[in-house]
C-alpha cells in the first residue's frame, strides 16, 4: 500500500522511488518532526542519565570520607558486654605457651672447693599452655570495666625435651638451694646475733647449698627445713611450705583490675593507680593510666609510641620501642604488623634514668649509686622479699662483670630478645616472645661458712619464654574480612560507583552538547512559516503531478 507521503513511489526500493527521498523529501523536512528532539522520553534519558550519574557520584565521595568500614571495624571491637572483642577477651583463644629452661649446676663439688667458676648448663624447654580467664566482670558508669584475671598453666603435648641427654619431668638435676641463699643473703646485713643464729640453724638442719631435686619438684615444688620452718614462724607471710618456681609465679593471689573500655589501659590495680602503691618498697612512682595487660592495646597504634605493659610476675612496667615492620606471612595466614621489642637499656640505670628506680634499694653508703649493676631490675618486693633481680636470659645486654664468677651462659639476641607484633589497625598482639630471666642476687655471708663461694655474686636459676605464635580460626576469620577482603571490596565500589557515574554524567552532558544544535533547525517566524508551508505545498503538488505523468509513461 502507497503512503500518502509518497505518492511517487512504488516500492520504495527502485531508483524512481530513491529519487524520489533526494528531490522531494528534503522539502518536506521542515513539515516532519524531529523525532529525537521533541520525544518528552529524550529529555526523561538525559535527567535520568545525570540524577543517576550525580548519585552515584556524591554516594561514592560520601562512601570514601565516612569509610564505613572502619565505623563497623569500630562496632565490632569496641569492648561492651556481649560484643565479638568483648568475648574474644574473656577467654582468650590464642594460645600462649610458657618455656622454662632450667640452669642445671654440673659442678657443685669443684665450686664449693673454691677456685673455680660455677659451671651452668641449660636444659629445656619444658612447655606449658598458659590458660587466661577473665571473671567477675563489671562494667562501671565511669567507662571502665572491672575483672579479676586468672591464669592457669596446663602441660602440653607438645612438650619439648632435651632427648640427646635423655632430659625429663622425673629427670634429677642440681641446682641452688633458693632458701638457704636468699635467707643467708636477706640476713647479710643483720645483727651478729640474727646471723649466728641462722648459722647455727643451717648447720643443725644441715642444709645444702644445692639440691638434687627433680625438674617437677623444682618447677611445683619440694621439701625444705627452712620453708617448713619459715611457713611456721612467719605464717602471715609464708602461706606455703613446699618451694616450687612455677607453683609461686601462678599463686600469686587473685588481683582486681579495671581497665578503660575505650583505651584498653589499666585505670587502677587493687584499687591503686600507681605502681609504688603495690610494690612495698614505695621506690617507684608510676602511673598505671596508660599501661595495658598486653591482652589487647590500643588500635591504630603509632611507631612512635612507646608500649607500656605491666604483669605482676615483672614487678614494675616495661616500655616496648619500635623495631620495625614484620612482613605478612601469606602461607601461615599472618597478616604482619609493628614489631614493638624490650629496648637494650630497660634494665640499665646508666643509659636510662627511668630504670633508677628498679636497680635496687640504695643505702646511705651507695652515695645514690644503683646498687644492681647494669642489666638487672630488682623484683624482690614481688617475690617474699627474696633478694631476687629480673634481666634479659643468658644475660644480654648486661653489665660484662655478671660473667666474672660463672660460665656457660652465651647471650644471643635472636634467642634472648623480648618483643611483641601487634596487628596496627585492630590493636590485637599476633606474635611474640616475653623473655625474662630470674637471678637470685647474693651477698657474702661471713657467718654461713658453706656459702662462701658464692660471695657477692648473681646466680641465674631460671629463664622463661611467654610466646605465642599460632593465630586460632576464630581469629584467623576476622582479621581476613577487616584486612583482605573488606577493603578490596569497599575501595572497589568506590572506584567503579564513581567511574559509572562520570561516564553517565559524561554522556549526558555529549547528548546534550551535540545532538540538539546539530539537528534542530532555526525557529521561523509565523508570517515565514506560513509563506514556507505554501510554497512547499505548492511545490509539492507540482511534483506530486509530474511524478505521476513519468509514472504512467513508464508503465
């Protein structure tokens, strides 16, 4: 069927009728619309395009500035009852072991003779899981929360032993008979009536100055005349009659903490917020505000920023320095993080004066001089008032005079260096070794005369290593969300929001640049207008006629 448009036309494919479209369409141009500019549904496109191009750009830019990511990083470990930090603090599921290396005497005889130096041999590790648990917890008004931690050591089975010596739990070894050197060293300085005294006890009980015990006795405690005496003439103080190393560092009472729930820090322990209130000797006045457990620490922690732990088992706090950045460990899942460490002079009074206060109680005759050579802190007021120092184990980073009277003992910094990883953005430890050796610090007793090798000496008896190195799954899960996939896929909506909409905003702005002025034709007047409708029907009828005429002709 013919349209009226085209009454020349035939069939629209013959070159009569291509003739036809390039003589006479173009003069009835201006009676066609323009399909593409006056369509209500091109102008809805274009608002559409740049509505949609705008939001997703602004929610894009919005999205970056807010980082929501960080706000539910924020939720999810912001300590409050029931929350998952909350729960992951109250049992810890990272687990952490305890090594005990043990110094063995291997010449007891010789050195009691005189003239030589003390043999040490060191044997171990024996491996404990310490279990932690936080209870009766109380979260107060204040923004702090109270709890009382306990700890728990249980045995492993991944004890490791000394198999080329055949070393074991029910394995014997010599060692120093603690009691009868601390007492002796305690009373050093006493009237010669308490010193003749003690002598002429220590010889009716005839105790030894080492011991041949086990390495279970040792570490969990063992018979001896002087505890036994001790726990009955002192009761209030001595609560216990057998003397064991580990029984004493986990039986030290029940302590009540509160900590702040935003900072992670100690607000006070036992009710005190300095550090002199809970050592009996008042020596050191420090402030527990801004000291955490080393559970958890604050997040987002600078390498700046020095570290302040406190555990009882130190006596006093230690400041843990940046070293520098541990590498990610993709094929155990470690994510790395800022290795914080134990600095060289932490227990040297002369290259830090903070130390002063730990090196021991100074005397009129010290003349303010520290009277624990550099290397050592003093512990004693934690420990029964046993004169007894804390260094770093095999005594690294020491005084060189420490080594004068024994030997056997090879400090390596590798093997003997405390130090702590922690995850930066989470605040959460994911590695590390706490290194720290117990020395018993004696003085020469003239009236003990089976003592007087040893004179003014300090005697290593036991080093331990507090790591944890494995991260548990249920850790493992979230640090993968927050650290790996979170962030790829909240940078990637950002990246691909605001790319779609600047194309959309783009494409907008070049349908509305050029498709209107290249097409849409100038606006006539009306009188034009109706000159132009008549001229073009005119025209029209005209050729409408003559193609008529050729038409018929061909036909």
């Amino acid at each position: 069927m013919r349209s009226p448009l085209q009454p020349g036309c035939c069939c629209g494919l013959c070159a009569k009728c291509r003739e036809w479209h390039r003589q006479i369409a173009p003069l009835n141009a201006t009676d066609r619309p323009i399909a593409s500019l006056s369509d209500r549904s091109y102008f809805r496109v274009m608002i559409c395009l740049t509505t949609l191009g705008l939001t997703l750009v602004m929610f894009s830019f919005v999205t970056y500035l807010a980082d929501p990511l960080n706000a539910v990083v924020n939720y999810v470990l912001t300590m409050s009852e029931g929350s998952f930090i909350f729960n992951l603090w109250l049992k810890p599921p990272v687990p952490v072991f305890l090594k005990v290396y043990i110094f063995n005497v291997t010449n007891a005889d010789e050195f009691l003779k005189g003239g030589v130096k003390l043999r040490l041999e060191q044997v171990g590790p024996y491996v404990y899981r310490e279990v932690l648990e936080h209870d009766d917890v109380k979260f107060n008004l204040n923004g702090t929360m109270s709890y009382v931690p306990k700890r728990s050591p249980l045995m492993t089975e991944k004890l490791v032993l000394d198999t080329s010596q055949g070393r074991g739990l029910e394995d014997r070894l010599i060692v120093p008979n603690i009691p009868l050197l601390a007492v002796a060293s305690k009373l050093a300085d006493q009237s010669f009536f308490i010193q003749i005294g003690f002598s002429t006890l220590v010889n009716y009980i005839d105790s030894k100055p080492f011991d041949q015990v086990s390495v279970k006795e040792y570490l969990w405690g063992y018979e001896d005349p002087i505890v036994r005496l001790a726990s009955v003439a002192y009761a209030d103080v001595v609560t216990f009659k057998q003397l064991g190393l580990l029984d004493r560092m986990f039986d030290a009472g029940l302590d009540n903490v509160t900590m702040n729930t935003t900072t992670l820090n100690i607000d006070t322990y036992n009710g005190q917020s300095m550090l002199h209130s809970l050592n009996r000797s008042g020596m050191c006045d420090e402030p527990l505000r801004g000291v955490s457990e080393g559970v958890l620490v604050e997040r987002n922690v600078q390498r700046n920023k020095t570290l302040y732990v406190y555990r009882k088992g130190f006596c006093r706090t230690l400041g843990l320095e940046f070293e520098r950045d541990e590498p990610a460990d993709e094929v155990n899942g470690n994510p790395g993080g800022l290795r914080f460490v134990i600095p060289a002079h932490a227990f040297n009074a002369t290259l830090n004066p903070e130390h002063a206060c730990h090196c021991g109680k100074k005397k009129p005759a010290d003349k303010g001089k520290c009277p624990l050579k550099d290397g050592l802190s003093d512990i004693q007021d934690c420990y029964y008032g046993i004169p007894a120092a804390a260094s770093f184990p095999h005594f690294l980073h020491a005084d060189p005079s420490l080594f004068d009277k024994i030997e056997g003992l090879s400090p390596d910094k590798e093997k003997h260096e405390a130090y702590v990883v922690i995850q930066q953005k989470l605040g959460i430890p994911i590695g590390g070794h706490m290194r720290i050796q117990t020395n018993l610090v004696l003085k020469k007793n003239r009236f003990v005369k089976r003592i007087a090798p040893f004179g003014d000496m300090i005697l290593p008896i036991v080093w331990t290593d507090l790591t944890f190195e494995e991260i548990p799954s249920s850790l493992q899960w979230m640090l993968d969300l927050c650290l790996k996939v979170a962030p790829p896929l909240q940078n990637g909506f950002i990246f691909c929001g605001a790319a779609l909409g600047f194309s959309m905003l783009l494409a907008a702005l070049i349908s509305y640049l050029c498709v209107p002025i290249a097409s849409k034709p100038d606006r006539p007047s009306p009188v034009e207008s109706r000159r132009s409708s008549k001229v073009v029907q005119v025209l029209t009828a005209e050729e409408l006629m003559r193609s008529r005429t050729e038409f018929s002709v061909a036909v």
